[in-house]
C-alpha cells in the first residue's frame, strides 16, 4: 500500500460518511475510527520503509489522542502491587466496568474473597464484552481502576493476595 492507496481510501471514507473502517495486507493493518464530530484515526505498527518515507497524508491529519484522567487516590500507583498482593492486569485496550450493569452490584469489592476462574469484571473493547477472571484464589485488597475508565494493556485492575 503506498501514501496514493492510503489517500484514496480516506477521502472514500470521509466522503461516504464512515466512522470506522479496518484493513489488513501485506503485515500492514489500518484502522480508522472517528466520532461524526472529530476524525481519530488509529493504526498498528507502520512498517519503517513506509513511516521513514512517506509524509502524513493531507485528508486526514493526525488528531492527539485526549490525555488521560490524573490519578485518583482510590487508583494510586499502577504499577506496585500492595504488600503481599498478586496484581491483576488489563489483557486488553478498552474500558473497564465493575459490574455486568450500571444498576447490577460489582463483580468483586475489596475484602472478597475469589476463586480461580471467578469473574472480576469486564472491559469493552470493540464493542464486545470481554470477562476478565481471577487467576489466582484469593483476597481482593485494591481496586486500581474506577467504573467507565479507559484501560490500557498492562494496566493493573485488582490487586489480590493469594489464598
């Protein structure tokens, strides 16, 4: 795919009104997603030959993806677990939810204590639902993420001290 093929392809998009749009060839995988109010475009790995030789395309500049909430006291450090504990991390790019619904209780609070194979919550991505569940029995001591926010791969959800 060269930067005429890449062009063509954004002013179709922008010209039929799509909001989102995935290509993969050649080891080379394009995903443009846009809100109908600001086009965001996102890709994978750009091969080096493309990304040293080719300039942005014009039709759709990049836009700066939003800068991430600062922590809150209850999410604290992301990275350490607490004393004793196993952290449980985000398999995944999408957001995260305690609950199956808004009005349902949460999945796991601190202090419960949780099975291999047990539910802890759920984290959208693509519009799909994915479970993520325990991999170790024992106590929930921390909740690192807040309901509705944007994870990242590796972030730390649960800290959990093994039964």
């Amino acid at each position: 795919m060269d930067i005429a093929d890449l062009k063509e392809i954004l002013r179709i998009l922008e010209e039929q009104e799509i909001t989102e749009f995935e290509l993969e060839q050649d080891g080379v995988k394009l995903r443009v997603c846009r809100s109908s109010a600001m086009p965001v475009p996102a890709a994978g790995p750009v091969p080096a030959h493309f990304a040293a030789t080719s300039p942005a395309p014009a039709a759709a500049p990049p836009v700066p993806a939003p800068a991430p909430p600062p922590p809150t006291p209850a999410s604290g450090p992301a990275a350490e677990p607490d004393a004793g504990g196993t952290l449980v991390k985000s398999p995944i790019v999408g957001t995260f939810y305690r609950a199956p619904d808004p009005n349902a209780v949460p999945f796991v609070s601190v202090g419960d204590r949780v099975k291999v194979g047990q539910v802890l919550c759920i984290i959208e991505a693509m519009k799909l639902m994915n479970e993520i569940e325990a991999e170790v029995a024992g106590e929930i001591l921390r909740v690192h993420a807040e309901n509705g926010q944007a994870v990242q791969y590796g972030d730390a959800l649960f800290t959990v001290r093994p039964a």
